[in-house]
C-alpha cells in the first residue's frame, strides 16, 4: 500500500515536470542551493499596476542559482500557468497535510471511516491536497476552484478519471454547493475559509449548507479570531496548531483509539508522506 501510494504521487509530479518545465527548473533551483558553494538569488515583483493578490501566482518570480556567489542558472516565473505550477504543486508537500490530519485524529479523538470514498476540497488549487488523499484512501473526488491557472495545473496531475475539477469562485459562498455531489463522505477546507469576507454571512452560509449534504467536515487555516468564533458558534470542533487553525465537524459522534493511526497513507508513519 505504501508503494502504491507513493508511485502514484511520483506519477502526478512526473506530468507536472514534464508539462511545465520552466517550473520544474525553478523547483531544482530551490533545491540545489542547498549544495556547498551553491545558493540562491530570489526575487518576487508585481505586476506594474497590478498588486499581488494573497493566494494567487501573480506577478515575476526569478530564481538564480549561484555558485561562489555568481549566477550560473536563471529562471523567470510569469503570471500564468508556469508559476502556478511552481508555487501551488512542485513547492508544495504532502507532508503538511497528513500531519495537520494526524493532529486531528489526536485532538479530537477520532477516526475517519476506513469506509470514506468521496472527498469534496473547496479551494483545491493544483489539487496537490485531494490528489493525495485519493492516492493514500482510493474512492473519488471533487475539486472546486475559482483560480484557472492553478486548475490547469491540477487537470495536468490527474491521473485516471478519479477526480473531477470544477471553475467556481469559492468567494462567493453558497453557488460551489452545485458542484458537490450528494452525500459526499469527507469536505476539505484548506487556506479557503479566511479569503472568504466574514461580515455579510456568507461563511456562515457556506458552512451550515456543506454541513447537508457532507458526514465529515475538516479544515487547516490560518488562525483568525472572527472565524473562529463562526466556526466554533456552529457547532464545529477548533484546535490552534503553530498558529493554524484545526477544525473538524461529523454528523455522528465519531470515537477512536487515536493510536491507530489511520489519518495517515496506508503504512505510512506521522509526517513522513
């Protein structure tokens, strides 16, 4: 199981690297400065007139790698599909979440189903979060972002009919619920929930409809006061982790011996996917 999971995550950075190859060299980069004599010259801009927004790839990236302080590899990252791939899929790891699951698992005291097959995330970007999840529990899944470039990218790491993507602007609210199937077993919120504004209820909205039609709930935020409290006042359990907000919500009273494990791929040990 293990092998499977991990050849699975292999092939879906393989189609990224080879569709966006500027991004892979970017990636490389990064991970070459690490060498003796090697380092790093970054820099990020804006676009003229065209502020970055948070949670989008906007702007230039260029990436050098040195060497005894001397450029020998350039690399500039536009707007667009390239540098999305970069920032939301090659630079991300999986490890974060499966660990942000297991601190969960412990702090709630719960288990997910050995029987969940459905996964919904709402703000998927790449689609590097639910395309593990797949590869790690099988079953299928739904992606719903208002981010094309970062859509592009996850179309290109699909493997197999497994998940389908869908165009939504998750700021809105309520309209990504046409895009959910019923009885969905698991919805996933991850980094979504704070770019939604919190002052004309539509968080509050969002959250109380998913609730219909979904028997677990989780999310990884950033840690906000006024959303906790909409969390919380909703009925959904909220844990603070490195300045993250944890929370979790089922239709039933799930309980479990936490030591079990079973947030994490199959085989795989606390933060080593």
């Amino acid at each position: 199981m293990r092998i499977g999971f991990h050849c699975k995550q292999a092939a879906r950075l393989g189609l990224v690297a080879f569709r966006f190859p500027r991004a892979l060299l970017a990636a490389s980069i990064m991970k070459l400065r690490k060498l003796p004599m090697l380092g790093l010259e970054y820099e990020r801009r804006s676009d003229a007139g065209r502020p970055n927004r948070e949670g989008y790839a906007d702007g230039q990236s260029r990436f050098s790698l040195l060497l005894l302080k001397r450029p020998i590899i350039e690399v500039v990252l536009s707007r667009g599909d390239d540098l999305a791939a970069y920032h939301f899929f090659l630079a991300r790891s999986v490890r974060r979440l499966f660990t942000q699951l297991g601190v969960i698992q412990d702090t709630f005291g719960l288990e997910f189903n050995k029987d969940v097959s459905s996964f919904v995330e709402i703000g998927c970007g790449s689609g590097r979060c639910i395309g593990a999840l797949i590869d790690a529990y099988g079953g299928k899944g739904v992606g719903i972002d208002g981010y094309m470039d970062a859509l592009t990218v996850a179309k290109a790491a699909n493997i197999g009919t497994h998940i389908d993507y869908s165009h939504c602007s998750v700021v809105t609210g309520t309209e990504v619920l046409e895009y959910i199937p019923p009885n969905v077993d698991l919805v996933l919120f991850s980094s979504v929930l704070v770019h939604i504004p919190g002052q004309d209820g539509r968080r509050k909205r969002l959250l109380d409809a998913v609730k219909q039609v979904t028997r677990f709930m989780i999310g990884i935020e950033r840690y906000d006061a006024q959303l906790k409290a909409e969390l919380e006042d909703r009925g959904v359990r909220v844990a603070i982790s490195d300045e993250e907000m944890l929370f979790f919500w089922s239709d039933q009273d799930v309980r479990c011996d936490c030591r079990r494990g079973t947030c994490y791929p199959p085989g795989e040990a606390l933060g080593t996917s």
